[in-house]
C-alpha cells in the first residue's frame, strides 16, 4: 500500500478538488499555495511544463505541510523519480502509462494518470492507480462518468480535468464525479495569491453545494 494513501484519502474526503498550478514559479508558489490552503484546498499540483517546477514543489512542501503537493504532466518514471526527490507526494499524469504507475506506487506515492476510455480506466487500475483524473473532460460528458461509475470498481474515485468550472460542478458531480482537478479557471501565470484564493472559495463552495444535495 501507498505510505501516502491514508493521507490522500482524508484529503479526498475533506475536499476533492486537485489545484492544477501550470505555469507557477517558486516565487509564487509560497503565497498561492498559503491562499489555497486557506480556502480549504489539501491538494496540490504542479505540471512539470512550469518554470522550475520541483523547486516550487518544495517549497510547497516547506510552506503548506497540511496539503499533498506533488507534479502533473509527469510522463516517464525519471521524471516520477525527480518529483520524488524533490519531495512529491503525487504524481499526476495526462495519460496513462504503466511504468509511470508502477513508479510511483514503488517509490510510496499517490498515483493519479489520466484516462478517458474504460481499457485505460482498468489498465491503470491494474498497474496501481489510485484514482483517475478523466481527461480531458472537454472531449467527455457527465453521461460519460455515470457509464465508467457503472463499470468501474466501487469506490475508484474518478476526477473530470478540464474546462471545470464552479457552475459547470453540479452536472458532473450529479452524475457521479468523486472530485475535480481544477486548473486556468483557478490559476493562471501571474494571477495574484489574494485572487487565486478567493477563485479557490468560490470552488469550494460550489463543490460543498453539490455534496449537499447529494
């Protein structure tokens, strides 16, 4: 079992929404990171395509002990050994990729690949996953998560990435979505802390709207 895995599922219980820092710098990383935790946000992810990426995530790590900070867009197992490294504790993934899986799994880390067919969803399931981030989910439809949720094994925890936005929640969650990874309509590059964190309320209180309803 995962070292992390108790922790991200506290994490996921508490509040399930993945915030997707593309294009951070460590200048920003402290502050923003600070901002999201306030809001209520215990995970944290920054893609490996963003200015220094593994220097922000320490010093995430440094600055928001209480969240779950690690990469997305992690495509190979050096990039995973990296991140590890650097402090990571999840590896968040595009795609999905066996050995990215069984990596990360190996090195005690929360394995999260991307997947947008139910072959990928059992693939990854059966190198180690221990969720899927359903992506893109501009190319899905919430009718595409109750059809996985159907199939999937209970409890699989399926996130939808891409174009979530605190109105558009409420139709994927009625359907069946665990959570969100939430990325430009949270933060984009240069976004300041004070505006990041109050972005991040408002997703954090649509998702409390649509977990009351449920």
């Amino acid at each position: 079992m995962t070292d992390l895995l108790p922790a991200f599922q506290r994490a996921l219980a508490q509040l399930p929404l993945v915030a997707i820092l593309r294009g951070l710098t460590p200048a920003e990383a402290p502050a923003v990171g600070q901002a999201l935790v306030a809001a209520g946000f215990g995970l944290l992810e920054v893609p490996l395509n963003s200015p220094e990426p593994l220097q922000s995530i320490r010093l995430l790590r440094e600055q928001c002990p209480a969240a779950l900070v690690g990469a997305g867009t992690v495509l190979t197992t050096q990039q995973v050994r990296e991140v590890h490294a650097a402090g990571g504790q999840l590896i968040v993934s595009p795609c999905f990729d066996a050995a990215v899986v069984r990596e990360s799994v190996a090195l005690g880390m929360v394995a999260l690949p991307g997947v947008l067919t139910p072959t990928e969803a059992f693939g990854a399931l059966a190198a180690g996953a221990h969720a899927l981030k359903l992506f893109p989910a501009e190319m899905a439809s919430p009718a595409a998560v109750k059809a996985l949720k159907a199939v999937l094994p209970r409890g699989t925890p399926l996130l939808p990435v891409g174009g979530i936005t605190p109105e558009g929640m409420a139709a994927w969650h009625a359907a069946g979505a665990d959570g969100f990874g939430i990325g430009s309509a949270l933060y984009k590059p240069g976004k300041a802390a004070a505006a990041v964190g109050e972005t991040a309320h408002a997703f954090v209180a649509a998702w409390r709207a649509c977990a009351a309803q449920a």
